[in-house]
C-alpha cells in the first residue's frame, strides 16, 4: 500500500484549519442554534460532541432516501451526514470549530485523499446555511453523575485499577479521528465513498448501499473514532448498517449503552432544531390501541407538528 509522507492529520495542521482567514459568517438561524449549543455546555463537553446535518440538495436527499429502508415508517432520514466536533472552546466563533469527516461533498475535495482514508477537517462555519443544511443536531458526552460518585469511592478504598477519566477518553477519540488509518481492514472509508456515489447520481439504477452492508462513510468514520475510546454508537447493531439514521436512534432510545467504561457511564445531551416545514407530511397515524378505543369513542388523535425551526433540547437518563 503507498503512503505519502505525510497521512498523519497532525495537531498543528489543525491549529492552522483553525486559525484560517475566512470572515466569519453574518447571523442565521443555524448560528444561533450553534450559540445556544455554546452557552448551555462546557467547551470540555462539546469536545468530541457529534454532529448531525441534514441537507436539502439533490445528493443529500439520496441519502436521506436510502435510509428510509431502516425505518418504520419507510420514510426518508432526516439526517444525510453525521461528523466529529474535535475541538469547540468556550466563546469561539463557529469559524473557529474544527471538527473531522469523511464527506461526499468534502469543502475542498483536493484534501480529500486515499492516504488519508478519505477523512478532511470542516470548520463548523459551512454548516451554517439553514436553506442548505435545514436540520442541525449536536450531541454531548459526558461522565453520568451517579456513576462517577461510585467511581470515586471506589478509587479512594483502593479497589481496582483507575478507570479512565473522560478526558482520557476524548483524547482517544481526537487521536483516532486524526489517524484514520488505525483499522484500514474494518473501516476502509476511502473505498465506502464509490458505492455511495453510485447511488447519488444514480440511484435509480443502483441497488442502495445500505442494502449491499455498504455503511454511509461519514457515520461510519464516527463510530470508529468514538471505539477507540469503547464508546459504542451502534449498540445492538446486528449488521454493518451505521448511517446517520442509526446514529439518531442511538441518541433518542440507546444513550444509555453507548458506554459504560470502568464503572463510570455516559451522559448524552442533545441539541436539534428540524425544519417542521422542509418535512411536512401527511399526520401520522396513532397506535392501533388508540385507533381501537377511537372506534368505540368516534374521536381521532392527530400528529402536531412542532413550529418551523424549533430547537429542541434533550437532556438523556
């Protein structure tokens, strides 16, 4: 296998992505969803927070199709990329947040090489076009409360080794993120990019890659990062189907899993603002229990949909 010099994305490569001179970009609804991500959480736990982007373009929309085949409703994802925040300090600019990603339509596709299994750095600045990018949600991890109460006892009396400190963990994941080339066999992103842009441009003709155990690059490059520090986003995933889609389901209904680390579990706190008007539909239909007992009443439920742009806060138990 040939490598250039140089595969490695090093810490000062992204001092420099960091401190680039694009002007920063004017107020939108996205950054004020970024600034209310920013002012109600710690710059330690937005480190390492994940990021899901749901686009509106003709490529976006073809990933957000194929997912629907995980649903079960059959309906589209709302989510067509999923990316790694690696560093977000407290006041900075959303020009000033680097994050890495394996993309399909990378910011600057020069960069987006095989020596580097296909993973760039993006500045959380180009997710800022909520016309582009209409549905925005950020996740956090950090040590559950309880757990690290019981941790602590348990060093003080001396019993075992000392589990690994969230730092500790998120450090992994920065180094992983950063050396995409740690599990080449498993996670060969570079080579999951052709299947989906098959599918993108002609998904017509193309059986979806999912339905192929082809998973979507980007989710996937997250679930490698976060293994390395046992973080595990797919628990109970009986095949390699990791898409954004999937990443959604573990946040909502599967937190509790994602890990459990030396006796000091995860607390993750989620962050989304969803266009209701980019994805209106018909109401959905009530459980059949409810549909039963309206039978009997002549009464009929309906789905609400939330107001355009409401951003929504979940802190998870």
């Amino acid at each position: 296998m040939r490598y250039s010099r140089d595969p490695r994305l090093e810490p000062g490569e992204l001092d420099q992505v960091k401190g680039g001179g694009r002007a920063a970009a004017p107020p939108t609804p996205a950054s004020a969803f970024f600034d209310r991500v920013g002012a109600e959480s710690s710059a330690e736990a937005r480190r390492c927070g994940l990021l899901l982007v749901g686009g509106s373009s003709v490529r976006d929309r073809a990933v957000r199709a194929a997912q629907g085949a995980l649903r079960f409703d059959k309906e589209p994802s709302l989510w067509s990329h999923a990316a790694v925040v690696l560093e977000w300090p407290q006041g900075a600019a959303a020009d000033s947040v680097v994050g890495a990603e394996v993309s399909l339509e990378p910011p600057s596709p020069a960069d987006q090489v095989p020596e580097r299994n296909g993973v760039t750095l993006f500045r959380l600045s180009r997710y800022l076009d909520r016309d582009r990018y209409p549905h925005l949600a950020f996740a956090t991890f950090t040590s559950g409360e309880r757990a690290t109460a019981e941790t602590t006892e348990r060093k003080s009396s001396g019993e075992g080794a000392r589990p690994p400190t969230m730092k500790e963990l998120k450090d992994a994941i920065v180094s992983a993120a950063l050396e995409p080339n740690g599990d080449r066999v498993r996670y060969p992103f570079w080579d999951w990019l052709g299947p989906w842009s098959r599918w993108i441009y002609a998904s017509h003709a193309e059986v979806s890659p999912l339905a192929q155990g082809v998973p979507l690059p980007g989710a996937a490059f997250c679930e490698y990062a976060f293994e390395a520090a046992r973080l595990d986003l797919t628990p109970g995933a009986t095949g390699p189907a990791t898409c954004p889609e999937v990443l959604w389901s573990t946040l909502l209904h599967w937190h509790k899993r994602i890990g459990d680390v030396g006796g000091e579990s995860v607390a993750v706190q989620v962050w989304s603002a969803i266009d209701a008007g980019e994805t209106a539909r018909v109401a959905r239909p009530t459980s059949l229990d409810k549909e039963f007992v309206g039978t009997r009443t002549g009464t009929k439920e309906q789905a609400v949909v939330p107001a355009k742009g409401k951003v929504s806060k979940r802190r998870l138990k």
